[in-house]
C-alpha cells in the first residue's frame, strides 16, 4: 500500500513499511492528512490569480470572480479581497470563461481561457466604469508567463499527444520534445539509464499518475503502463521544483489522466504495422529483408456523466498483440550438431500485453473525491534483449508481468471568500509481481563454452575469447512489489 505515511517515512531516512504490517503506519496516515498542508503533496490542479482594478488602478474591493466550465461541471466564485487580489485554486486542466462583475462597473468576461496541468495563470482585470456598454468580453486570452514558478520544463498537451506520430503509441515517447530529455533505445523503457533527464541516472525521475506515486523502485523508470487514449495530458518538469515534488533528484514527470465530463464521448481505434510495408537501410531493401514486425493494436475509450455535474467516469481498454524477429544468426564456425539443436529454438519474440484503466470522479459539497483501478498484464515469450545477442536461442526466457494500482484521492476546496486553500489526501495500493523463467527448458542445463565461434585473436594480449552460453540459463524468478 501507498500512502502519503510512506513517504514521511522516506524522508525521515526509514524504510518503507508495507500496509497492513504495521499499526505505526496507519497511526502516521491518520494524523499526516490531517495535518499537513496540500501545499506539499504534488499538484495537478491549477490556480487563477490576479487583481482586480479600476481605470486608475485602485482595488475594486468586494467584486465577484467567476470561473465556469460546462463540460467539467465546474462553476465557483470568490469575492476579491481589500487589496484587490483573487485567488481560485483546485481547477483541473480545461477551458474556462472567467467573469468579473461589481455594481456601478461594466461586467468583464473573458473566454476561451486554458489551463494545463500544474499551473498558475496570472490574469489582472480591469473593470470600467458602468455606461452606454453593459458588458466587455474578450474572445481570447493569451498565455502569459508564469512569474510565480523558478522551474524550467515543459506540458505535452491533448493535441501533441493525439496528433504526433508515435511509434508503438507510448506516450512517454513524447519525452523526447523536451528539451535536456533523452531516450536511449537500446534499453528497456523500465530500466534506469532509457530516460536521463539533464544527465541524471533514469531512475532518479519522478513518475506521478493524478498526483500519486507511479515510479518502478526496482528498476527505475514508470511502473504501471497506461494506454495512449487515457492520458489527457502531462508535465515534465527538468529542474527548478518545488519541495512538493520530492524523492527524486532527476525530473519530475506529472500525468494527468482523462476524467468523465457532462459530454459523452467515446471512439475506438485500430493500428496495424506489417514489416512487407517496412522500408528499411539500402542493403536490406535490396535484398528484399525488412525485418519481420507484425503488431496489432486495437483500444476503446468511453466517458460521461453518471449524473449531471455530479459524477462522471472513464474508462479504456488496449490489446497490443506483437512478433518481432530477433532470429540468432550462427556465425560460419559454429558446429553443424549445435546448429541442428539450436535451430527448432530460434523462434520469434512475441508479446502479449493488455491494458485496462477506469476511474470515477464525485463532486460532493468542497470535496472533489476521485478512484480508479489500472490495469496492466504483459506477457513475453521467447524474449532476447538486443545487448545479449551473442547468445544462443535456448537462453531465451518467457518474461511474466502484472501491474497493478489502485487509487483514492479527495481534493478538498475550502472557500472562505477570502483565504481559499486545498486540502489533498490520497491512498494507493500497487501490486507489481513478475515472473522470468526459461524459454526452452527441454534444452538442458546451461552451460558456457569459450572460443567456439572465434579463433584465438592474442591482437589485444586478453579478453579475446568469448564466452557464449547456451541451454536455459535463468531459474525461475518472482517479484512482488507493494
């Protein structure tokens, strides 16, 4: 279990202590979300600021800021205080249309106002003097700087995730348009060094999925895989962050999954990849071998009210079915016996990999509660990573995986015309097992011989021979995170 105690601990140099195998635990949650600000726990909602003026710039005290979305069901005022300021924080990523009126003064409106995640948005409003025109709106609001925030990075929006042409649709690929952010391909996307960011080891990153922790403390990297169509948008922060995002010393990537809205909205989709549609470097397109790839992608999405600006769900689901060629190529001095043993092995890699996520939001009263279950489950067979191509195909290993999570949270929004603030609990529970055991166990114990396929080469004094292993190399293993 995941529990913001956990994290206390964490800081306080501890272990964490798993759920349920500790009263200490409980007690610290307890006490901890009552006690300690929301200010500290890592934000997905964004804030609206400003002052509200006359045309000569002295405080209009008293005037009512009014912030709505339709589609999110979201529609609060507050009250602008002595000095002219306004505060609306808790608004979740979405186009709003602010309003600003006090009597004896023209109503201001402006639309179209977008706010991504994490993010505070500077708006001054000027209100004139109430004449011939009863209302100004203004279409448009363009962005403006953020001056309350030291951090550098960037937010991957709606459009750039669904419009940029990603390659086996991991919206952790778009990493790559931020700048200071790498990704080293010949690894695999869980381990430590296949997402440096501005140099760092890869598993000092942050993962967050809605403000929750989503970070492989194994291997580094995100643990639990979400289908492109659930995320609505997400935030890589490179430096410069605020203490609520600790426990990392590498960059903070922020995600924010889709909610349900008053609109419904659903679609389906279906990618195929065929290698006889692959081109490929000159060599193989003249001979006519692309490498053999078939993938089939097809994924659902649906989303709406349950009941009218009350609650809402979402819901999607993926089947990603793949074989990919990862043949061993037998080098000319290999012996015809081992050939003849080896060949009925030298089978493709095929993955099997299925991806669900549901998640349900209420709005009751000042409290925002939001639960969701995701769901991974990914099976490999015949797998042979890329660095350890020199061996044999009966070292191959099936690779069993389930990823598991399950999420509450509860924003809070007191609003006291006055001191708005929020008060942002959560609890999770991950369970993450794994299964890596021999692909071809019929091939008998493993065994490494030197100098089978090169001649001895004395050209660098040692280290010419090479030690190549054949038969099932790996025991059963299994891993069970929480």
């Amino acid at each position: 279990m995941e529990t913001v105690a956990d994290h206390l601990l964490e800081s306080l140099g501890h272990q964490k202590v798993p759920w349920g195998r500790s009263l200490y635990t409980v007690f610290c949650a307890s006490i901890f979300l009552l006690a300690v600000p929301s200010s500290l726990w890592p934000q997905t909602t964004s804030v609206v600021e400003g002052t509200v003026t006359d045309l000569q710039g002295l405080a209009a005290v008293g005037a009512e800021v009014r912030i709505s979305n339709p589609v999110l069901g979201t529609d609060r005022s507050i009250l602008s205080g002595r000095d002219g300021a306004y505060r609306i924080p808790g608004l979740s990523a979405g186009t709003y249309t602010i309003s600003t009126s006090k009597a004896g003064f023209t109503t201001e409106t402006f639309r179209n106002l977008e706010l991504s995640v994490n993010c505070t948005f500077t708006l001054n409003i000027v209100l004139k003097v109430e004449g011939h025109a009863e209302t100004v709106e203004v279409s448009t609001v363009s962005p403006l700087l953020e001056r309350t925030t030291s951090s550098t990075g960037s937010t991957i929006g709606p459009r750039q995730i669904e419009q940029m042409p990603i390659n086996g649709r991991n919206y952790l690929d778009l990493l790559q348009l931020v700048p200071g952010v790498s990704i080293n391909r010949q690894q695999d996307a869980s381990l430590d060094s296949a997402t440096p960011i501005l140099g760092e080891r890869g598993g000092n990153t942050v993962f967050l999925i809605d403000g929750m922790p989503n970070r492989d403390e194994l291997n580094g990297g995100a643990a639990a895989q979400f289908n492109q169509d659930s995320i609505l948008e997400f935030q890589v922060i490179t430096s410069g962050y605020e203490a609520e995002f600790g426990h990392g010393s590498g960059g903070i990537v922020n995600v924010l999954s889709k909610s349900g809205t008053n609109d419904w909205h659903g679609g389906g989709s279906f990618f195929h990849r065929n290698y006889k549609l692959d081109s490929s470097d000159s060599r193989l397109v003249l001979a006519g071998n692309a490498p053999f790839l078939l993938r089939y992608d097809p994924s659902v999405q649906i989303g709406g009210p349950i009941r009218q600006d009350k609650i809402f769900f979402f819901a999607s689901a993926e089947r990603i079915l793949e074989s990919r060629q990862l043949n061993f190529q037998f080098p000319p001095a290999t012996p015809p016996v081992l050939i003849q043993l080896e060949t009925p092995l030298n089978l493709h890699t095929k993955t099997y990999d299925t991806r669900a996520r549901a998640r349900l939001d209420e709005q009751v009263g000042h409290h925002r509660v939001s639960q969701q279950v995701n769901l991974t489950n990914s099976h490999v067979t015949d797998f042979l990573p890329l660095v350890q191509a020199i061996d044999l195909p009966s070292t191959r290993n099936n690779l069993d995986s389930r990823r598991l999570m399950l999420g509450f949270s509860d924003l809070v929004i007191l609003d006291d015309q006055a001191n708005p603030f929020l008060l942002n609990m959560y609890a999770q529970y991950r369970g993450e097992p794994s299964d890596v055991k021999p692909a071809h166990p019929e091939a008998g114990a493993a065994t490494t011989l030197g100098n089978l396929f090169i001649s001895l080469n004395t050209g660098r004094l040692s280290g010419d021979l090479p030690q190549v292993r054949f038969g099932p190399g790996h025991t059963a293993l299994t891993l069970d995170q929480k």
